[in-house]
C-alpha cells in the first residue's frame, strides 16, 4: 500500500479502490442505458446497431398513438395500453392491500405475544424464497387439477379455473405478490414501530388516551417516515411485477395478467420479428414513471423531514 501511495500520490489512492465498481457499474448498468436509447430510436428487427436504421420519436409515437387513452382498442398499440392499464390496476389494488396488511401484521407482532419470534420468522419466510419457486408453489395448488380443486371437490363443491378465468386470475397474481413480498415490508415497518420511544406511550396511558386516539396520534405520526419509504418501494416494485406473474399465468389468459414488463419481454424478445425499438422505447416510458416515483419519495420524504 505504502508503494501504491508513492507512485498513484495519496489523493489518487482512492480511485484505485473505486475504478473497479465504476467499470463494473459502466458495463452493465451505463452502457446498456444508453444503448436502450439507441434501440429507443431506431428500428427494423436487426440486432446490431450498424444495420438498424434511425426513426426518430416513431416507436414512442407508436407506443402512445389512441383515439381515447381510456379504451385500449382505439390504440395501434392495444396490448401495450392493456398492460399499462393491468399494471396501474396491479400497483393500486396490489401496494394498497399489501400496506395495510403489513402495517396489521407488524402492529401484532410488535405486541407481547406468545411465540411472537416464531410468528415473525413465519412472515419473513416468503421472502427467502426465490420468486420463480413461489410461482410453481401455488400454480401447483391452483391450477385445474391442482391442490385447490380437489379440497373443494372433497367436500362436494365444483373446481374452478382459477388461472384460465380473467378475473380469478388477476386476483390470484395479486394474492401471490402480496404473500410472497409482505414479510419484507413487515420487517420495515416492525423496525419502525420499536423506534418509537416507549414513554410516548406511557405518558398517553397515563393521560387516559384510548388505543385508537393513540394509533391515530402517535403511532401513525411517527410512523409516517417509515410508511413513505415502506410505500415507494412497494410501488416501484409493483411497477417491475414480472417473474412470479410470467411462471404462473403467462400473462394470460389472453392479455388479463400482461403487465408492462412482460410487454416489453415479449416485444423485445419473445416475439417474431424481434421488435427491439419498440421494446426500447416502452422500457424508457416505464423508467420515466419509476423516475417520478423516486422523485416523489425524495420531495415527500424532505417534507416530512422538515416539519
């Protein structure tokens, strides 16, 4: 280390340390965001840059071109806007439930509670699991002739498509989400809720308070920071839902279960031709959204740091 100071120069030494990282972070994070702008505006189905000729805004003009942006079927993209609006159904109902879930569940497990270690480790487990795992797991119990239908054929009831029915199946990929991912945000807002100094809550005992007005004006208060960040993530994590939804309906039936991401992967890849502009272009769209959800964390959570 001595010898590296003497011939880098000691203010030098730390872009030793930190050229590996920025190289890694160039190749694969940089660059390929700067190549998606290329594939954004170009097009043809050839892969290499060289052979793909310049168009321009078209793909994104493509993407947004609709008679009335509330009915997919007057878009030239329809299924693009089908998933768009899959998606925004999908973060609203899917972030929502799970929130208020994770909030309960953390509310309980913050309480004194026999084999509360136990019950905590149960909720976080889900998130150990690989996503693709919790996809076969309960596609195994809902399909046709799955684990689910043959408890309710035992007891005399008619099976149900559970993952070929539309609007069964959009239920189910929003249960399985909210399953596999709650423990996480549980965890959060769990470390959250013991931060909140103790005496708070004595002194509100002792002033008579009940739990409700408690809850109301000293939980959630000092809650709240905990609950922005616990609420961003979820929304940009809902805004990327692809893996576990792609294992267990394909995005079907039809198009009821597409959502953005798996769009821009069948667009981009699983399609014929290969429609890598198009692809480009509503990756982009989709990371302009995220952008203004992270700005929107930034900008709320300054706020509350100020008040």
């Amino acid at each position: 280390m001595a010898t590296a100071q003497k011939l880098i120069g000691i203010k030098r030494i730390a872009w030793m340390f930190l050229l590996p990282n920025l190289l890694i972070f160039g190749l694969f994070t940089f660059l390929p965001i700067i190549l998606n702008f290329f594939y954004a505006t170009s097009g043809g189905d050839a892969i290499l840059l060289a052979h793909r000729p310049y168009v321009g805004t078209e793909n994104f003009a493509s993407l947004l071109s609709c008679t009335d942006y509330l009915d997919p079927n007057t878009c030239r993209r329809d299924v693009f806007w089908r998933a768009v609006y899959n998606t925004g159904w999908f973060v609203v109902l899917q972030v929502g439930f799970m929130v208020a879930f994770s909030l309960l569940t953390a509310l309980i497990l913050n309480r004194d509670i026999p084999w509360r270690g136990f019950f905590r480790s149960v909720f976080f487990y889900p998130v150990l699991l690989s996503p693709v795992v919790v996809a076969l797991i309960w596609k195994w119990i809902l399909q046709r002739y799955g684990l689910f239908n043959a408890g309710l054929e035992d007891v005399g009831l008619s099976s149900v498509d559970w993952l070929t029915d539309a609007n069964w199946a959009f239920f189910w990929i929003i249960f399985v989400s909210i399953w596999a991912h709650m423990g996480f945000y549980t965890l959060i807002l769990l470390a959250g809720l013991q931060a909140i100094p103790a005496d708070v809550y004595e002194a509100a005992e002792m002033d008579g308070a009940s739990r409700w007005r408690v809850f109301s004006k000293i939980t959630m208060p000092l809650l709240m920071p905990t609950m922005i960040v616990v609420l961003v993530l979820s929304l940009i994590r809902a805004v990327q839902a692809f893996d576990e939804i792609f294992v267990l309906t394909g995005g079907g039936p039809g198009s009821a279960t597409t959502l953005i991401l798996q769009y821009i992967y069948e667009t981009g890849f699983a399609s014929r031709p290969q429609l890598f502009g198009l692809a480009a272009a509503a990756s982009i769209l989709m990371a302009v959204v995220l952008l203004v959800l992270t700005l929107l964390q930034l900008r709320v959570t300054r706020g509350q740091a100020e008040n």
